[in-house]
C-alpha cells in the first residue's frame, strides 16, 4: 500500500510539475491506486477548501503561484523603463506577484494596456518574482470602473462615481477581493458585455474609505493614472544631493532679485529684479531680470529622476495636496529659490524700450540670492501706498522699480492685443480635516499681471535665443479657431446682440472687439467662456507654430522647470547651445523630442481634467447640505437631454434635465445652441439669468442636479420645475413645429438686439 502524501508534499510537487498538476497526475506520481484515491480526493478537496489549492478545471495549482502559462494585463512603462504586467487572476493570499514582461526580437509589438497570453518563469527576484514571455497578444485590456462596491448575498455590486455612468456593475463572490460594503474600489470588466442584466466586473484594488478627510483629491488622482509614488531609487539619489556651488557661473547674489508668489506656494522657481536702464540711447527703458531655478543641474539627461519626471510630465494640484514632477528634497529645497539661500539659476537679463519693446536680451547660468520670499497681496499693498515692514525697506529700490518697467510691458500689451478673457479663478478653502470652509474667487491684482508679464518675456526670449543658435526646442504651440468653433462663436454673439467681423483674417484684437461690447452686459461671463471654448488647446511641439492667444510669433515655456518638463528641455537646449556644461540636451533627448512633445501634452491635460474634477466634487460636498435651497445662475450649455447651468455663488455647473422642464416636448437646436418648447414656444439659450433649485448634490461624483424655477425672472410655462416627472405635451406636426421655431427665433433675436 502507498502512503498517501502530505499536504506539503503535494504543494510541492504541482510547484515541479505545473504543466500536469490533475488528480490522476497526482495520483500517478505517488503510486496511488484503488481505494486510495479516495483518500487523495478528499485531501484535494481539503486544501481547496483551505485556499492552498485552486482548482482549474481538472487540474490543481498552488494558490499562492501562478499558473505557467496565464493572461497578463501589460502596465506603462516605469521610471527605468521597464515593463511589468499584472496577472488577470490571482486568488491567492496578498498581493499579485510582480511579473516584468522581457520582449524577444520579433515579437508583436505590445502596449500598456494590452492583454496578452505569456509564459511564466518563476525567477524569485528581488523587484519581481516572474518573468513573462509573449505567446501570443489577445486584445486590450477590459473596461475599468472606479467605485463604490455595496456588498451582496451573491457577492456585490460597484456604483461608479463618474457623473457620466449610471449603470452599476455585477461582482461575483468570487471577484470581490474582500472589499467591504461602501469602500472604493477598482474593477475591470469581467468576462464579454452582456446583452441583458448588469455588465459583470471584478475588483484588481481596494482604495479605502471615499469619504474619509482629504479623499477627493486621491479618487481623481487614482482615476486619471497620475503617479503619485516616486520609486526608491528616485527617493535615494534626490536625498542625496547637495546645494549647488558657484564654481563656473556668474554671480549674482548681489542682485536684490525677489520672489513674488501666492500665499499658498509651494515652491520658488521664478524671481526677478527691474531698474531703469541708464543707457542714453535708450531714454525711458529698463533693465529686466528673470532669474530661474537651474533644475538642470540636479536633473541630468536619462537619469533614474529625470525619467520619473519625465513619466509624470507636470506637476498636478489639488486644493489639498500638489503631486509633483520632482521628488520633495528637490522641488521644495534644494531647486526652490528660497529667501537668503544660494540657489543655481538660469537668468535672463532683457533690455526694453519706454514702450516695451524688448531691445536685446542676454542669458546666463549663475547663483543667485533672493532678498525676499514676497506674496501678491503685500506687494500690491505696498505699491498702493500701505507697505508693511519688509516691504518698506524695498519699496523704492526693488517693487516700484518692477512696477515702473511693468507699466512699459502693458503698454506694448495694449499695442499686441492679445486675447484678453476675463474669466475669474475659483479658490477652495479647506479645514484642517480636509472639509471644504469656503469656495471664493481669488483677487487678480497688478501684482499677479506684473509677473505675468515678466514671464511672458523671458518665454519669447528663450525661444528667440534658441532660435537665433538654431537648436532644437520644445514650443508652446497655440493654433488658432478652426472656422467650425468660430461660425459658432459668431452666432452666439449674434444671438446676445454683438457683432464679430466676419470675412477677415482672424485676429486677437477682434476677439477683444467682441469682449469689450460684452463687458459690464449681462452677457458678459457668457461670451468669455464662449469665446474660451471656441480656442483650440495649446500643446507643445518641437515646429514653431506660433501662439495665437498670445498674439506672439515664437513662445516656449522657461519659467517653471520645477513644475514643468518642457521647461526643462528648454533649459538642457539652452546650457547645450551655450556650452555651460555636460547637462545639456543630450542626443536621446533631441530624438525623442517629437515624442516627448506629444507625452507631455497629454499628461497636461490628464492634470487639467483632475484637477477640474477635483474641484467638482469639492464644490458638491460643500452643496450637499444645501439641497432644496434656491440659487441663481446662467445657461452655461444647451444639450438633447437638458441645460447645464453656472451658478453665480459658487461657480459651480449643475444639470437641469429635459424631463423636468415641464409637460411639453423640447426641440434641441445644436447650431442655435438652445431648446424650444413646442407647445409654448418658450426659448432656452445660452447666457440666460434662471433661478433654480438644488435636488441633488453627490459629492463622490461631483455631479448637482436642478430644477428650473424661473427663466428670465417669469416661471415656466406648463409647470416646469414642479411639473410632473418624465410629463411631455402633445407634439404638433413637424411642419408646423419648424415654421413657429423660426417665427419665434426671429422675434427673440430682434429683441436680444
């Protein structure tokens, strides 16, 4: 008679035999026959029970391993460029194993996101314990959802936060990863769509409590894939580094140069000094200095840092938390131009004219010494004639001189004419346990314009400079409207009672034509967010294409390297054209120059979108009390299923939808931008005053929901707002619906006129 095997034993011959790890394997491998299987199947089906086995159809596999053959999810590539997968399923205990993905020549090329059939070798590593190699791709990955999971009998379901989606996702119990009832999770779709029932998904990570303090800015860091860990390395060797020396740079300590920030800033990378210029063949001119944090210095070409900063793109902010490009010790100390500190730097002396025309620039890499760490508002309080005590001892020497040359840059401002919107910023105020205090608009002051301008300049003359050497760059690019956007522009202006030329080349001086009409008007806010939305986004760009908004011919960004990858190229470009050092654009930077352009747009606008829904869901949470309380506003967008609305309080958008309006049919008008009823002819178009009631306010989604109280200060026909849910009138004929549509937008446009 054999002896049965251990658990153990079994364990570890299905570890020797993967390939052949069924019962009668098993079976075979020990010798046991007859009655004794008996035994054998029921120690199987013990350590299935246990977790320490899974079965796979007729076969067995330790848990807590992979299988040797296994579908993996590719993941992006990591600071070191490697490339790791996660495996689709894995029951085991903790955490997936870490699988890297090793390519072969000749494979099919794969990418993140990609599904493909691997092989695995269990290498036991010390960053990964497989490596995978490609047998065959399979399709990409499976949608994901970001959620809340509601426990169930049967396992659970997932309610997404996007405002978007309102369809919930089944899990099995199998699939849950022991989230608890109402914890954030993230899921992926399991399994094809189903034509009936809910889609099935299964959770791959348990993000905690949504509604712990300080959550919001974590979800939209999680749903938009923004990295928010550094590596060890990168940790390592940014703790390492040490303060700059003066060694070949110019020194410039001696320059009372400042820095001039929002009370909140968290980091110094910009200060600048102005006096009047004594040459006399320059009668009226100034002598302006830009001087920038030399991040090139610690952040060298293919460097472990340097391609985490890469990765990132941008730093992202949140009004919480900032997730920087660069690791703290860099972007908080040793880059940062602090009060009193030497700090290596890359300045830009500029020459202008009475009107400020910029005569002549010169760059240099030097080491500098900021006199003072200054915020926007005593600054402005100290030009006005109210220094406070810091602020009076630089008075006459450093900030009336800065605002004397600023007065020279409005003035060609004035003369350039660019796209000058007035669209105010929100600022959320949060208490120490991360509720939201207060939603305000922050004060714009000269102070902010000032520096505005300074940095603008130095922008042109980095590009020109770099122009001029004919070195490679990275440009701001800002295209002009396509023709679409701007026949709608125009129409919108029509439809409030302006005018915008039409059958010219297009400039910015003729958007601000436009924008002035509308200045002090109830239209006002209306044609600046309009005529925002009519712009294309700016993006970078190795080709200089100009940059429109700004009315200038040649523009890069060179003033935030600590915040910013493209500045960092722009200074690498800089050191290299100008021989200042070993750290300068590399060759591999310069071919990847195309394809940095494209990586760093795209994370630009990850940040922007997070940070926009960020703000979102802060603002809801701050509503949420608020339900049932009247606010007024403006018609912000007109869409088929409602109107989104802006309130005037908070600057928050919320969504009346079409069913509620009242018991008649809505003819949405795409070109017109508005909704027409069809028994009332009552007209619903952008910019109009309503005042509305809060229904809803969720702030795990960011999403508010209205109801409609008044339309230019008269209720709605037919009980819109408090009219029956989903009630709709008796349509007319579509012949006679089109002929009082337009009967009706002729009369409303002579009146808006």
């Amino acid at each position: 008679m054999a002896q049965i095997p251990s658990k153990q034993e079994i364990l570890d011959w299905i570890a020797d035999h993967p390939g052949a790890a069924a019962k009668r394997d098993i079976a075979k491998a020990f010798d046991i026959k007859g009655a004794e299987r008996i035994e054998l199947k029921r120690i199987l089906k013990e350590m299935e029970a246990e977790g320490s086995l899974e079965r796979r159809r007729s076969s067995y596999r330790d848990a807590d391993k992979l299988p040797p053959v296994t579908i993996l999810t590719v993941l992006p590539p990591d600071a070191d460029g490697d490339q790791f997968a996660r495996p689709m399923e894995w029951e085991g205990k903790g955490a997936a194993p870490r699988v890297l993905f090793v390519p072969r020549k000749g494979d099919a090329p794969v990418a993140a996101g990609d599904r493909i059939l691997a092989k695995l070798i269990e290498v036991g590593a010390e960053d990964h314990d497989y490596q995978a190699r490609l047998i065959r791709p399979i399709g990409v990955v499976a949608h994901k959802v970001l959620g809340i999971f509601r426990k169930g009998a049967e396992g659970g379901r997932i309610v997404p936060i996007d405002k978007g989606s309102d369809k919930e996702w089944r899990v099995s119990r199998d699939a849950t990863l022991d989230a608890q009832d109402g914890e954030l999770v993230e899921a992926e779709q399991a399994g094809p769509r189903a034509r009936l029932g809910l889609p099935q998904a299964r959770v791959i990570e348990r993000l905690g409590d949504p509604s712990a303090p300080k959550a919001v800015s974590l979800i939209a860091i999680h749903q938009h894939g923004i990295p928010d860990d550094f590596p060890d390395e990168v940790i390592r060797l940014s703790d390492a580094m040490e303060p700059a020396g003066l060694g070949d740079r110019e020194d410039l300590r001696d320059m009372p140069l400042v820095t001039i920030d929002p009370v909140d800033a968290r980091d110094h990378d910009d200060a600048c000094y102005a006096e009047a210029d004594d040459d006399p063949k320059n009668p009226g001119g100034h002598i302006i200095w830009v001087a920038i944090a030399d991040v090139a210095h610690f952040v060298t070409p293919q460097s472990p840092i340097d391609r985490e900063a890469r990765l990132r793109g941008n730093s992202s902010y949140f009004p919480d938390r900032v997730v920087p490009m660069l690791p703290d010790h860099l972007s908080g100390d040793l880059c940062s131009l602090h009060e009193g500190l030497n700090r290596p730097c890359i300045a830009v002396r500029m020459k202008v004219d009475a009107e400020g025309r910029k005569i002549s620039h010169r760059f240099v890499r030097g080491l500098m010494k900021s006199v003072a760490s200054l915020i926007y508002d005593e600054v402005q309080e100290a030009q006005d004639g109210n220094p406070n005590a810091r602020c009076a001892e630089l008075l006459d020497d450093v900030i009336r001189p800065l605002y004397a040359a600023y007065g020279a840059l409005k003035a060609a401002r004035a003369k350039r004419q660019p796209l000058d919107l007035d669209l105010p910023e929100r600022k959320i105020v949060l208490t120490d346990d991360g509720k939201v205090a207060s939603v305000n608009y922050r004060e714009r002051f000269d102070a902010h314009r000032l520096i505005e301008e300074f940095m603008i300049l130095a922008n042109v003359a980095a590009a020109e400079e770099l122009e001029r050497l004919r070195r490679p760059l990275l440009y701001r690019v800002h295209e002009e409207p396509s023709p679409q956007k701007l026949e709608a522009l125009r129409e919108v202006a029509q439809a409030s009672g302006f005018t915008l030329a039409k059958g010219q080349v297009l400039q910015t001086a003729h958007l601000n034509q436009l924008l002035a009409q509308a200045q002090n008007t109830d239209f006002d806010e209306l044609i600046n967010i309009t005529t925002l939305r009519s712009m294309t986004q700016a993006y970078y760009h190795p080709g200089n294409f100009g940059h429109f908004g700004l009315a200038l011919r040649s523009y890069a960004h060179f003033t935030s390297p600590i915040r910013r990858y493209s500045d960092l190229i722009v200074h690498r470009a800089l050191i290299s054209a100008h021989g200042w050092g070993k750290d300068g654009l590399s060759a591999q930077d310069v071919e990847m120059l195309e394809e940095t352009a494209k990586h760093i747009s795209d994370t630009e606008r990850r940040s922007m979108a997070a940070e926009r829904d960020t703000t979102d869901r802060y603002l809801a949470a701050f509503l949420a009390d608020r339900v049932g309380a009247e606010f007024t506003g403006r018609v912000s967008g007109v869409t088929r299923f409602g109107l989104f609305i802006r309130l005037d309080e908070t600057g928050a958008d919320g969504l009346i939808p079409i069913r509620t309006l009242g018991r008649e049919f809505y003819h949405f008008d795409a070109d017109a931008q508005t909704l027409m009823g069809s028994e009332s002819g009552t007209l619903i178009g952008l910019g109009q005053r309503v005042t509305v009631r809060l229904s809803e306010a969720v702030p795990v989604t960011g999403g508010l929901m209205l109801e409609l109280l008044e339309l230019e200060g008269r209720g709605m026909p037919g009980g819109g707002g408090g009219g029956k849910k989903g009630g709709r009138g008796r349509p007319r004929k579509p012949g006679a619906v089109k002929a009082r549509e337009a009967a009706i937008k002729r009369k409303v446009l002579r009146k808006r006129r």
